[in-house]
C-alpha cells in the first residue's frame, strides 16, 4: 500500500471516495501486477482526483472522455492494467454517449463508476442519478425527474460484466474488483458512494439489514460483517433475471450479469493488425 501512495487526497472528510481508492490500492497489490504495468484513466469531478493519488501511470483527462482516452491505450498498449475512474455526472451525462460505446466494444478494462448522485466538485448540483425532491444548489426546491437507473442503461447494451458494490463495504468491495479485473473485456463496477458533506442521508450504509446480496458459485461473496443482511440465490449468466434485479425496489450487491463470450473490440483489431501487411509494402502503394 506504501508503495501505490503518491500524496494525500484532497477529499471532504468522510467521503466514500478514500474506500474507493483504498479498495484499488489494494486490487493494485493483490494482482501482483507491477505500478509501471498499471494504468488509471479518469474525467473530472471528485473521482477525477484517483490517479493524483495512485503511483502508477494515470491519465485526468476531459470531462466524460475518459473512456475514449482509456480504449485508445488499451488498443495500442494490451499489456498493461487499466483502471477507469468516473462519477456519476462524468459518466452518465456528458460521457454518456462514450459509456455506451465503451459498453459495446467490450475493451479489456475495469470501469468503477463512482454513484454519489450529486454532482459534488461543482457544491451539490442535481447530476443524472440525484433522486427526485431531493434539494441542490442547481434545483433549491427539490430536484425535478426521477433519477435514471445505470443498471438498466448498462444492461440495455449488451454488457459483459456487471456489479454493484458500496465504498462502506471494504470486503465487498475488494471482491468486486478483484472479479472485475480478472474478467476479459469491460468490467462495469457500480459503486454507491457517500458524500456526507452534501448529502448524509442518501444511503442506508448504517443499516445492516439494508443490503441484499446476491449469492453464486460463480458470484461475488457477501460481505461476511453484514450478517442480519438477506441473500438471494442468482445466475449471474441469465440476462432477463439480470434485467429484473435492475428493475427491483430492492438494492442488490453482487455479481449482476457476467457474459464472457461477448466479443471484444481490441482483440478483434489486434488479431488483424497481426496479419497485416508490413508497412514498407502497405506504404509503396502510395508512392508516386
């Protein structure tokens, strides 16, 4: 962990952001993949701030093109590890279109997307997942839409691996990453994230009774310090069970979908670039 710490975080006090980043530090260790082998790749808002943090090579790129950033490196440079960090304003609204895209070409990567539902960076604006009547500096009498659900947006396009996870839940937390990082294409992690400075109340992460977790051979453990929590059996293969725990009025932690025989867009493009001509005879039909 000493080794992976590059300065002190300038986050709020109590933020579900030093879980989080703590959590990959220790997914960095426990993979035994060296720091200059890893790569994080993040936008802008709170989460942006990870690779600051992380002694590894790491990119704060645009805001919402983070993905985009992250598929070109992993296209050029398939060796390396490589983690992307987003929040829910980053991801889901100006990086909404990219998170789609990213979904689809199925690159070999670790998504942790880093659900506040606030837009925190900018002081407490309604962001995309912000829950209906709950007061922001953008919408002072409370915000006006139902918040979007990501599981459902993530499950609509066809993903190849999907979790749900909480920055309070270090075990599970620890779990989920270690699956999503040894999956072979996108791995989307969902993450409820506190923000206590702007919005103690979203969550119920005090309540040990709250959670359900979800249980499988094939699945993500629960975690073992929420033993009055519930468990419900599920095949994380079956899609249409996938798309109904997406839709329950309960919260489920767990493996919610996994497809590993989804193709893969950078394995694809790197089979062909291996049959490819050499670039002295591809050049000489440009010559005049």
């Amino acid at each position: 962990m000493a080794d992976s710490t590059m300065e002190a975080p300038r986050w709020c006090k109590g933020c579900g952001d030093f879980g989080i980043l703590s959590a990959l530090k220790n997914d960095m260790a426990a993979s035994g993949i060296a720091p200059e082998q890893t790569v994080h790749v993040s936008g802008i808002g709170c989460s942006g701030r990870v690779p600051n943090y992380i002694n590894s090579y790491g990119a704060h790129t645009l805001h919402g093109r983070a993905i985009p950033f992250a598929t070109g490196l992993i296209l050029t440079r398939p060796e390396l590890q490589v983690y992307i960090e987003s929040g829910d304003g980053d991801a889901l609204s100006i990086g909404g279109n990219h998170l789609l895209h990213g979904i689809n070409k199925n690159v070999n990567c670790v998504f942790v997307l880093f659900n506040n539902e606030l837009y925190a960076l900018t002081k407490s604006q309604t962001s995309p997942t912000t829950r209906q009547g709950h007061p922001t500096n953008t919408q002072p009498d409370g915000t006006w839409l139902p918040p979007i659900n990501p599981l459902r947006i993530v499950l609509g396009f066809s993903p190849s691996f999907v979790a749900n996870t909480a920055d309070w839940m270090s075990d599970h937390l620890a779990h989920t990453l270690a699956a999503a990082r040894e999956h072979q294409g996108f791995s989307f992690v969902h993450v409820f994230q506190r923000c206590p400075h702007y919005d103690p109340n979203a969550f119920n992460h005090r309540d040990r009774s709250w959670p359900v977790f979800l249980t499988d051979e094939a699945g993500i453990p629960p975690d073992k310090r929420y033993k009055d929590a519930a468990n419900e059996a599920h095949d994380p293969t079956d899609y249409h069970a996938a798309m109904r725990l997406a839709d329950s009025a309960h919260t489920h932690f767990g493996l919610i979908y996994k497809d590993a025989d989804k193709p893969r867009y950078d394995s694809i493009l790197q089979a062909a670039a291996s049959g490819s001509a050499p670039e002295s005879e591809l050049l000489a039909h440009f010559r005049l």
